[in-house]
C-alpha cells in the first residue's frame, strides 16, 4: 500500500481479529505482551514466547477531513499519521519528536512536543479509543461512558491496563511552512519569563505564536524558539544532510522550514545524541546515507551496546571510568524550572538540555496527576555521565528524581527509575491504578505498572 493511505475498516477489523485470537493462543497464566521488537523506550524488555500480533495495526484507519479527525490503530507511528494527514493540511494535536513513536505508545506512555503549550499532551485530543483489556476484552472507552475509568487511567499506564488497537484524534490546521525566531538569552530566568507570557498571551512581540520550545547549551546560553505557521514562499532550510538543526539555532536569528521538515526537525540526529555515533562529524555524514540518519538506526544501535557492552569494554580497557545512562524527561512548574536548571548545571554535567513548555487543556489525568491551568516546562536530557569514585550507578538518576520531587515536579517512565513503592504510588496515582487494574485486569496477565518501571532495583 502507497504510504499516507488509510487502510480502510475492513483491514482494520481483520488486524483486531487476529490480535484477539493471538490473546486466546497465550496459555492461561502466562504474562501477556506485544509480540514487537522495537521500542522507544529505555528499559530492557523481557524475551516474548507468545506474544500479541498487532502486525496489522499499524495504520491509519480514515481521515475525516472536514471534521478534523482521524481514526488510527494503536501502532501506527506519528510518521505514518503525518503520512496520511498532511495531504489534508492537517496534522495531530502534538506530534512526538521521533519518527517511530506509535500513537498508542505516545497515549499510554505519554508524549509531548512543541504545541504543548497549546494543546497539552497526545493523550487530551483522544475522542474516544478501543483497548484490549488484560483480561481479554475489546472495549470502547470515552469520557462520559461505562468506561470512563479506564479512559481516564489509560494514560501513563504504560500497556499494563491493556492495549489500544483504535484511537479516534482530533487534528488541527498547519499551514506549508513554519516560520522560526531563535532568540538567545544569557540568562535562563529571563528566558523563562518570556516562556510565561507566551504562555498567557500566545504571542511575543505582536506575532502570533504556534509552537514553543528552547535549547540550553550551558548556563549562560539558552535559545527559545518560537514559530508561526506561515504559507508565505519563501526559502527553507533542509536539516536533513549535512546542516544540523540545534546547532542552527547558534547561527540564525531567524529560520523556516517545510511543514514536514518542521515536525521531524528533531528526528534526524535524534536531537544532539547522534554525535555519540559520529553521524556529525563532516566526514562520516557525507557517507552515513540520508535513510540511516533517524532514530530509530540510532536506537537499534544503543540496544545493541545495551546488551553486548562493546564501547563499556573498550573503555574500561583504556582505563576510563564507567558511565551512568542519564535518559529522562522531567516535568517542572515554570516557577522552578530556573531552579532545576541551576541545580542541574552544578551537578550533572550533562549539555544541552532541551526545554519543551505545556499545560494541561482541561481536565486532570490520574496516573499522571499535573494541575490543570498549571504552567510547566519539560526539561529533557538525554546521555551518560561518569561514575565517580565512590558512587554507584544510579546516584545520578536517583539525585534528579529527588531534585524533581522537592521542586513539585513529575518524571516521566520511559527510562530508568528508582523509586520505592509508596513514592511511586503517591507520585503516579497508585488507588486510581490498583482500582483500574482490579477492573480491567482481575487476573494480573499484564505487567504490573510499577514492576514494569521500577522493577526489581
């Protein structure tokens, strides 16, 4: 099939039967999971004997253009829903940085981007979705149905109170281009406070803004990117060869780019981390072809260090201490941002740091309990830092997660974490949870949300 084209109902209804008779085929007790072997996320996954077929749920059912929504499986990636939506001058409400995140995965794990501090988090502009419960059941959930609960615990569940298989999205108008201003700011505070007024007014210096996010490069210099969707011609820039998008925000004042360049403009060099790879050296770029500088190669390329250690045994073997992986995504009131930031420039030497600001649209999330009206910053960073002598690894990550909690803030789950069970369960709605799970999963087939995160540390 052409990329971009839905695949219609009746696929559709043949993927959802073959994932349900792969559900009845996993003997009564065993654990019940994806039979898939990629992943965004940064935790090792367990070896699958039986696991459920989604390989038909990775599309985009319709498009309804003139309702501005979209009927899409649970594992069609936000590469293939751009696929199919911009040809309609339509996009997701928010569209993740990377390629590969699938829209059930950005729902149930969360997800978040630069219209963020517009439109919140992928999960808000879900209608309605179908999940496949843990205990074999292919429900309907919306807001105001029988199944209220489990559309509201859905979120941040990380696949432990079921599956989606349907997601019905609203989308939103882009226009061809997107218009850039990179300004820079000595000092974090006051590009925070510029973060505020964007957030309360939606515009900066009379112009109308759309998408909002930052870059800090080391403490005394920190950009914020603010764009317009413009369909004024004009040149673009193309951050796909041998220019690389962050350092242009060092470079240019001023930028555009195409729609679709736009929404993947992070995508290419996996933000900053491709330079562990040496996909930006001038050199090794111009023979690294195009179709292998994304996020996914990058990925498949630290599960293969993850589980062979390669790089870890040549270091040590040159004598250089081991590392920590540092890969989180950290929400913080815009009000201690700049003290998380400080903190941080002290005490993980780590750079740059990418900042992503959001608010919620209208309505709490149990699993994941950020105020509505709040405004936050998510602050992302994404590396290894060296063990020193006499710590551990983990010291590092645990630090941040203290850091984040005294600052009122949230972490995402996607990554290492290291918190004891009543932390957690005080931090990530754990009586919502456990009454969710007893409702949709009585038998515990899948894995239990905090088992799955924090595990056996």
């Amino acid at each position: 099939m052409e990329r971009g084209q839905p695949v219609g109902w009746a696929a559709h209804t043949r993927a959802v039967d073959a994932l349900r008779a792969s559900y009845a085929a996993i003997p009564p007790g065993d654990t019940v999971r994806l039979a898939k072997k990629t992943s965004n996320l940064f935790r090792p996954r367990a070896e699958i004997r039986h696991g459920l077929d989604v390989s038909g749920l990775g599309g985009v059912i319709e498009v309804d253009a003139a309702g501005r929504t979209a009927e899409v499986q649970g594992m069609c990636t936000y590469e293939d829903l751009v696929d199919a939506t911009l040809p309609h001058g339509l996009m997701p409400l928010v569209v993740p940085q990377l390629r590969t995140i699938t829209l059930g995965g950005a729902v149930t794990g969360l997800g978040i981007e630069a219209t963020s501090f517009r439109h919140g988090l992928p999960h808000e502009s879900v209608l309605e979705l179908d999940i496949l419960t843990g205990a074999g059941e292919l429900l309907t959930a919306r807001p105001d149905n029988e199944h209220a609960e489990l559309f509201s615990t859905f979120p941040n569940s990380l696949g432990s109170l079921g599956y989606a298989t349907r997601l019905r999205i609203e989308l939103m108008p882009i226009a061809a281009g997107v218009r850039l201003a990179n300004l820079r700011f000595d000092d974090v505070d006051e590009l925070l406070h510029v973060v505020g007024e964007v957030m309360k007014t939606g515009a900066h210096d009379g112009r109308h803004v759309d998408v909002m996010d930052g870059v800090v490069f080391r403490p005394g210099e920190s950009y914020l990117v603010l764009g317009t969707f413009t369909d004024e011609p004009g040149a673009t820039s193309d951050y796909t060869g041998q220019d690389i998008y962050y350092q242009s925000l060092r470079a240019k004042a001023a930028d555009r780019l195409g729609a679709y360049d736009y929404l993947w403009r992070w995508d290419t060099d996996w933000f900053w981390c491709s330079a562990a790879f040496g996909a930006q050296v001038p050199a090794v770029r111009r023979v690294w072809p195009r179709r292998y500088r994304r996020s996914d190669v990058y990925h498949r390329i630290v599960r293969f260090e993850n589980r062979y250690g390669l790089a870890a045994r040549v270091g040590r073997w040159r004598g250089q201490p081991d590392h920590e992986r540092v890969v989180q995504d950290v929400e913080l009131p815009l009000e201690r941002t700049g003290d998380f930031l400080r903190w941080f420039a002290r005490e993980v030497p780590m750079a740059p740091i990418w900042l992503c600001p959001l608010r919620l649209r209208e309505r709490e999330w149990p699993l994941y309990p950020m105020h509505a009206g709040q405004a936050y910053v998510n602050v992302g960073f994404w590396g290894t830092v060296p063990i020193v002598p006499g710590a551990a690894d983990g010291d590092v990550n645990r630090a941040i997660e203290a850091k984040v909690l005294e600052l009122g803030g949230h972490k995402s789950l996607y990554s290492d974490a290291y918190y004891d069970r009543e932390t957690f369960d005080r931090l990530y709605g754990g009586p919502a949870y456990r009454a969710a799970k007893e409702r949709y999963d009585p038998g515990h087939r899948l894995t239990d949300l905090y088992d799955k995160v924090v595990g056996r540390r």
